[in-house]
C-alpha cells in the first residue's frame, strides 16, 4: 500500500471463504484516525471530512451517516479488530486487490498500470548509463530500490510469472512485456530485459554506450558477457554471436 509494505502484527485470516485483515494498519497507512468504544464496541474513523462507524460483531457499518452492508462482520482477534477486505475499498476509497497466485493483497490508488513495456533501440544512448546510477532502465518507472510495493502501483501483478524453488536457489520471476524482475526474499534481485520485439546488435550497444568496461564468458550458456558499470550498479549485456538476448541490470558489490 502507497509503495511499501503493511506492518500487520496479525496475518489476514480466512473465514467462511472471505478474507479478513487487520484494520489499525491499513486506515491509519491511509491517514484515516481510529478511535475505539470499549463500551459499545465500536471504532470510528475519521480523515478530512469522513466519517467511518462500525461496530464488532454487527454487518452493518456507516460511512459520513450512510448505511454499508458488509458481506460479513468485524471481529476481535487477540485483542486486534478484523473487517471485510472488500470494505477497505468502501471506507478508503483505495482499490483492493486480491492475489490468490502470490498469496498478497494490493491496496493502491485506481489508475491504469505499466502492465506492458518492450525494450527498444531507442532506449539505447547514453542516458541509460546515467539511469544506471540510479539502479533502473531509461523506460520503465521501476527500479531496483523500489521494491514490490513501488512494482505492484505502478505495474499491477504480472499476468505471468516463473515460482522460486528455494531447493535449487531459482528465484521467483515477474514478466512485464521484455521486463522480467526478479525476487529473493521478498525483494527486488535484479531486473533482466529479454528484446522479443527488435534485433539488438553489439554494434548498437557500442555505438550508443561506447566500450564495454568488462567482457567475459558466461559460466552456463557459454555466451559473451559485455558489462558496464556505474556506482553500485552494471549492466549485463548477454550476446549469442548474432544478437544481444538478455539484459540484465544488478548490483556488482
């Protein structure tokens, strides 16, 4: 939520196959104030001009005066309150998405995402080596200090992904058109480009970013390496002898 994550003190939980999270985090991230009735057993919540009621154990809770029905109660769990997660939408005015793929929750700002990027020779010239610096590609809005947060309101959840298998240390895949980031506990690893939509030669790397500072072998494949550095960051440019089929953006130390 607003590109970070939700510390919870207690997980979301799954009753009668509705899913349920802990409220204080969630309204208070969006800068809603919470106030609690031990008497009456109800929270309000207010932020500029809203008003938010609902009371533990009663399906019916009010927004600025006006009746919602929730599809299923509040409750206490070990001393926190617990509310539909469909309502968070209603209360906050924040979209609510849930992904049962990853087994997260999304709770961003409705807008249209970066859902789809192809990498192009355009996007080779000299100011790629300045985003370097930065730890990202010239076009696309994320980097590698942005973590999943920042990746899910910008891009959304991926429409394909590759699992992590901890057994064999393969980290888990985010694919976003020629964009694939990849995870290690829980964050961002390195993003690799894989060019499906244009022929990109060593001549059109060279031309635009000048000498490689690094070439070697790669230990698996067998392809050259051509590399780049700027600050904590390089580029991996992999070459197969007719064109360049991945570009792979990391920490070097």
């Amino acid at each position: 939520m607003d590109g970070g994550k939700l510390p919870f003190q207690t997980a979301p939980i799954i009753k009668n196959n509705r899913t349920f999270v802990e409220m204080r985090p969630i309204f208070e991230t969006a800068g809603i104030k919470l106030y609690w009735d031990q008497n009456t057993q109800t929270i309000t919540g207010k932020k500029e001009g809203t008003t938010i009621k609902l009371q533990i154990g009663n399906k019916t809770a009010y927004i600025n005066g006006k009746a919602v029905q929730l599809d299923a109660a509040p409750f206490a769990n070990n001393n926190y309150t617990f509310v539909p997660l469909r309502f968070i939408g209603e209360a906050t005015g924040y979209k609510v998405d849930w992904h049962k793929t990853f087994n997260l929750i999304h709770i961003h700002e409705n807008h249209e995402f970066v859902e789809d990027r192809a990498f192009t020779k355009e996007q080779l010239k000299e100011n790629m080596l300045e985003t370097l610096r930065e730890g990202k590609f010239p076009d696309f809005p994320v980097g590698l200090n942005d973590g999943v947060g920042v990746l899910l309101d910008e891009a959304g959840a991926p429409k394909i992904f590759r699992p992590g298998i901890s057994e064999t240390e393969k980290f888990e895949e985010w694919m976003y058109g020629d964009y694939w980031f990849v995870f290690k506990n829980g964050d961002v690893n390195a993003i690799k480009v894989e060019p499906t939509r244009a022929t990109i030669t060593l001549d059109d790397v060279f031309n635009a970013l000048g000498p490689a500072e690094n070439l070697y072998l790669h230990d698996v494949s067998g392809n050259m390496i051509y590399a780049y550095y700027e600050g904590l960051y390089m580029y991996e440019f992999m070459y197969d002898q007719e064109k360049v089929i991945s570009i792979s953006l990391t920490r070097w130390f």
